[in-house]
C-alpha cells in the first residue's frame, strides 16, 4: 500500500489544483481551487473552452459576473469527478468588506443551485480577516459552508470556529516559508512551524469541543502532509499525490482526540480588538494575511485581462 492510500485511512484527502486530470488520477475526496489555479489552469490549451465558453455564453455581462461563471463551470466539472464537495473562493478585494463578501457568497451558491448543485456540496471561501468571518457567520446561519483560507494564527483559528465556519485551511507552507526566510534554516518534520501550528489548533478544536473542520493546506514537502496523519483533510497540490503514490514507507497517525484533550491549552478570548491585537503581534500571521491578500488579488486582475483581451 502506497503512502497516499495509507493517509486516507487516517485523513479525508482533497485535490488542491484546478487540474481535472488530476482529480481523476489521484481520487481525492473534495477539491479545493483560488483564484492562482484558476488562472493557471485557464492558460493551458485543455482548459480554454471552458474560458471561451464562459465568455461566449454571458457576452454584454460584466467581466465580474463572467468571473463568477467561470468559476461555476470549473466547480462543475470538478463535482463530475469528486463525490464530496467543492470550494469556490471569493474576490480577495472584499476581504474588508463583510456585506459584499456575505453577497458575494449568496451570488456563488445561487449560480451552483441554479445548476442543479444543492449548497452542501459548495464550500465558499473567504479570507480570514476580521469582516471575512463575519461574512462567514451570517453565511453559515443561511445554511451556505464556508471554508476559512489564508489562515496562519491560532487567533484567526478560533474566531473562526467560534463563528461557525464549516472549515479552516491553515496554510502550512506559507507559514514555513516565513520562518525559513526569517532564520535561514529548513525545518522539517514535527519540529516545522506550519506543522506545529496546524496541530496546535487542531489539540485546541478537540480539548474544546469545536466542530469545524481543520484542513491543512500550501505543503511544501511531504514530511509536512505525513507529519499531519489523523488532521481532518489535507489538502495536497498533484506534485506531492504523486510522491504521496511512488513510496511505501509506513504511515501513522500523529494526531489524535486523546492527546488533544490532554494538552494544557488555556481557552482563548477572543473578540475584535483581542483578535486584532494577537494577529498584529503575530508578525508572521500579519505579514502573510497581507501578502495572500495581494497575490490573489493580482491573479484575480490578470484573469480579468485575459478576459477583457477576449471581449
């Protein structure tokens, strides 16, 4: 039994990718797609009908609305392939903005429904700002799921789950990435930072008793994904299933209830200004919220050029 099929009796597996043959390759559970792989997908021939069909088929539309059809066509084809579910991500310029990105999600789900795809089947993602998982709490009241990206503290971790979302992707290698630049050194194993974080909130979800999922995301290797065993999902890029599936080495769960239970975390309090003054403490959580922000903005603007190139 190789590596991957070893982690999915421990862990629900997700596709991170836009990549239809992907999905089929490596049969994850969900998959998960950002405004990144959108556009990294639209630019390979295999995948420029759905481009070209979602301009053609909504011409005199907005270049936002076409976006947002887009973004269907691609959560469509990918629920031809995954049984569970898909996530479909928000525009990264209304991470401040909790009533459009409360619209926005509604817009999303009603576009899915009227595809014939019911709500529980889509997870909407959303920045976890302060206004995003507001966004989510009203949201997840109306019954829509949200899945909670671009999360990097313990703080963002908790406001989430006390908000309701149906899932959190804390980004495991952003997190790494941080602390290599910052010291110069590669961290692997048990002792990585985005490691240690992920099993830090998730001892807390389960000493606590929260129900939102806890899906690790952004690896950069697979000692963080093996190091991660017994996590809710992981979310894991086509590179990675593939190494996953060419080894087979043993895995074991390394995270469990029991030890979470037994853990001496001290509950946090957290409401905007305790939430706000632990993330700017956090200068890696402050820097790569930001930064997150900036990048798929940027991608969601160059996929509006693209479009516009074909108008």
């Amino acid at each position: 039994m190789n590596q991957l099929e070893q982690l999915k009796q421990y862990t629900t597996v997700v596709a991170d990718t836009g990549d239809f043959q992907s999905m089929q390759a490596y049969t994850p559970r969900d998959a998960t797609t950002n405004p990144s792989l959108i556009l990294k997908a639209v630019q390979k021939p295999e995948y420029q009908p759905l481009l070209a069909q979602a301009v053609a088929k909504n011409a005199g539309k907005s270049t936002d609305e076409i976006i947002d059809q887009l973004l269907i066509s691609f959560g469509l084809k990918i629920l031809e392939i995954v049984p569970g579910r898909v996530s479909t991500e928000t525009d990264a310029r209304l991470s401040f903005d909790t009533e459009a990105t409360v619209a926005k999600g509604r817009q999303l789900i009603a576009l899915y429904e009227a595809a014939g795809i019911p709500r529980e089947r889509i997870l909407i993602k959303i920045a976890s700002t302060w206004e995003g998982i507001r966004a989510a709490e009203i949201l997840e009241k109306d019954g829509i799921r949200c899945n909670m990206t671009l999360l990097f503290s313990l703080a963002q971790a908790v406001a989430c789950a006390e908000a309701g979302a149906q899932l959190i992707s804390p980004f495991v290698g952003r997190i790494y990435d941080w602390y290599k630049k910052q010291t110069g050194q590669e961290i692997f194993g048990a002792d990585d930072p985005g490691v240690l974080s992920v099993k830090k909130i998730y001892n807390y979800y389960r000493k606590f008793g929260y129900k939102t999922e806890i899906m690790g995301a952004s690896f950069r290797n697979t000692s963080q994904i093996l190091e991660l065993a017994g996590c809710d999902l992981l979310t894991i890029s086509p590179d990675l299933l593939q190494k996953l599936s060419d080894s087979t080495n043993a895995v074991s769960a390394k995270l469990n209830k029991e030890a979470a239970v037994a853990s001496d975390l001290q509950k946090l309090d957290i409401n905007e200004k305790s939430f706000r003054f632990a993330l700017n403490e956090d200068a890696m959580a402050t820097e790569k919220l930001a930064e997150g922000i900036r990048l798929f903005c940027a991608d969601t603007i160059k996929l509006e050029q693209i479009i516009e190139n074909m108008r």
